[in-house]
C-alpha cells in the first residue's frame, strides 16, 4: 500500500547523520541568519534526533528551527551520506502537527483557506480564470490529450505565466483542456509544512478523479510546486497515475522537437536560468528549460557559478515565504546579487511562479536592474505572441 513515510521511517538515516558539517555553508537560511547551528541542516537533524529519542520535548523555539527551512534540498547533494534531510523535515513537522505544537499560525490559516475556498488565498473559485478576460471558458473542451494545471500561484499572484502558457499551447494547436474554476489545490504546501491528512485523505484523490475522467494521458504544469507534487508525491500517496507528468518546459521541449513551436524571428537578448529547487533537485529537470532556451535564435544564455544540482535557493519553498517573508526575500536577494547580476544578463529565466514572484519582489524592494522572466513569458517574446488575453 502506497503512503509517505513517516518520521519513524527515516529513524535510521537520522541516526546515520555523523554531524560532519558539510551541509552547513550551502544552507540558504543558516547564510542569513549568522550561521547559527540550529537554524541549519545539521542543527536541525540534532533537534529532530532529541525529538525522536525522547531526550527533547517539542516546544516553540524547536517548532520554529524545524520550520526555518526552505526544502531546497541543497544539504542532501552535500551530505556524504546522502540523507533526505528535505524529507526527514518534513516528516518531522508532521509530527510536530500531531503533537499540536506545529504548523505557525499563518500555515493553519492556509491550511484553513485551502479546506474552504480551494486556494491558499482564501480567494472565491471565480478568480482563478479572472485572466480569461473576455474569452469565453468553454474554449476548453470537456475531453482531451492533455490538461494544463495552472496551479494556485499563477491563477491568483503570477497570471502572466497561465496566460503565455495557454496562448502557446493555443499557438502549437496543442489538444488541451483545462479544469478552469473546478481546479483546486494540489497540496504541495500542506505537505511542505506538515499538514498531510487533508492531502492523503482528499485532495490528492479527487484531482487525480477529476483529471483523469477527461480521458487525459498527460498533465501539463508550469508550477515547480504543483510539478513536484503530482510526479513524487501523488504516487507515494496513490500509486501509479493514470497520466503521465510534465512541466510545462518539459512539453515544450517536446513541441519544439516535434516542430509544432519553430522560433522563426531572433530575439537578442542575454539571460540567465535559474534552477527551481522543487524542479531540480527534488526531480531532476535540468535540461528541458534550457533545451527551450537555445532553441530560440538571438537568445544567449549565460549560466550563474552555481547552477543545476548546485543552484542556491530562491528563499519562497516549504512555507518560508509564507511564514517567514522578510527572511525568504532576503534570500532572493542574495540569490540575485551573488550569482545572477554578475552574469551581465538582462534577464533571470526561471520555470516556477513562487521563484517569479520572490524574485519579482526582491527586485522592486531593492531597486536590481534585471528583469524577472518566466519562461513561458520568454518563449511567448520569441514568437511575438500578445502577452495578455
């Protein structure tokens, strides 16, 4: 029977930590927060092995330290061990909900959000086709090859990248439906912080129901998060979908190969491309969105230092933007002065509305001269498609 594993599940591995350290320097939020031991990797396995061994008792400032992690699962391509520390964090802050000293305030409020409206935003289920404009929602038939799940983020905060998303596939005479105002949450933020019942017991089975009685074979995102959650987690939930899963850089790859995206004009422009952690490390898509970018003529592409399974972290996953937002902007801050600026790009290409839209506010907050770019936004650019609907 297919589940997630449980904090005594992964009790070996967290006895395997021989506290070596390595994991400590790449920590996006021990960076910012003066090293402090228990706000990293290491500190937080040492918190979560006294939890397990009885040798602590939960309390708040444990709570905190546990939550004080973005998942980006950087520590696990350090770790010599090769521990999921992401995942044991995770589980961990389950238990923490159990014992009723987890999650925040801000993420029972989420969690209370997503049970009532569908969303995170607390938002009626109208809005999430509000970037229709005009159009007319019928234009999705009830049946098709493939269904594009716009996700939470980019239906309510980052609408530009649903509606290049749409217009390309438009563009490519893809056969997509979509599931417009019945969409609902995926659940990756619940699982992020804790929060699984809701995720095990509902949600996962009734989008897996709702998407498959479209007669779908594949499902398309452009969100990292959603992306994650329907490709690793829905099967360890479920078991084997019904459809297969795909971002969306990774269906364009395929348009592209298949000749039904041609980029026919050039388009001069230098970027940079930075690695969504849900995206990248946690699935390992690397090449995809870079496949899409050099296939647009003009387009020059110039890598950060750390890039791919190295790529540092944005600061918006596992509940940190939402629960620590000055924190996780900081880290954003840092992702773009350190690594992406000195690339001279003009613009930094990322896959991931959470990463846009930390990004976005990085940027405005502290006055950076580059521009922020989804890449459904930057292949829309390359085949002069009009950016709103």
């Amino acid at each position: 029977m297919p589940q997630l594993l449980t904090l005594k599940d992964y009790e070996e591995k967290v006895y395997l930590c021989n506290r070596c350290g390595f994991c400590r320097p790449p920590c996006p939020v021990m960076l910012q927060r003066g090293m402090e031991e228990t706000t990293g990797p290491r500190g937080r396995m040492l918190l979560i092995y006294g939890l397990m061994s009885k040798e602590l008792k939960p309390s708040a400032s444990i709570t905190e330290k546990v939550y004080l992690c973005t998942t980006c699962r950087y520590c696990y391509v350090k770790c010599p061990a090769g521990l999921d520390v992401d995942r044991i964090v995770e589980a961990a802050r389950h238990e923490l909900v159990k014992t009723g000293m987890a999650p925040p305030e801000v993420h029972k409020v989420i969690a209370s959000r997503i049970n009532n409206y569908n969303n995170p935003f607390g938002e009626p289920s109208a809005g999430r086709i509000k970037w229709l404009g005009r159009e007319d929602v019928t234009m999705f038939p009830e049946r098709a090859k493939a269904l594009y799940w716009v996700g939470c983020m980019a239906s309510y905060r980052v609408q530009d990248t649903v509606i290049t998303t749409v217009k390309i596939l438009k563009h490519a005479n893809a056969d997509f439906t979509m599931l417009g105002t019945e969409e609902g949450c995926c659940g990756s933020v619940l699982l992020r912080t804790g929060q699984r019942n809701p995720v095990v017991e509902k949600y996962s089975k009734r989008n897996v129901e709702m998407i498959s009685a479209r007669g779908v074979k594949t499902l398309i995102t452009s969100c990292a998060g959603c992306f994650r959650t329907f490709y690793k987690d829905y099967p360890e939930i479920l078991g084997e979908l019904p459809f297969e899963v795909l971002h969306s850089s990774q269906y364009f790859e395929r348009l592209v190969r298949d000749g039904a995206i041609e980029f026919k004009e050039e388009l001069p422009m230098k970027v940079t491309y930075h690695d969504p952690c849900h995206m990248g490390r946690h699935v390992g898509v690397y090449d995809a969105p870079r496949n899409v970018i050099k296939a647009i003529p003009g387009v020059k592409l110039v890598e950060m230092a750390t890039t791919r399974e190295e790529a540092r972290c944005c600061g918006a996953g596992g509940g940190l933007r939402s629960g620590f937002r000055e924190l996780s902007i900081t880290i954003a801050v840092d992702r773009l002065k350190t690594d992406a600026l000195p690339t001279g790009a003009e613009a930094v290409v990322t896959p991931c509305p959470f990463c846009i839209l930390n990004f976005e506010d990085a940027v405005r907050d502290h006055g950076m001269k580059i521009e922020v770019l989804d890449l459904t936004e930057l292949v829309s650019k390359a085949l002069r498609i009009q950016p709103r609907m």
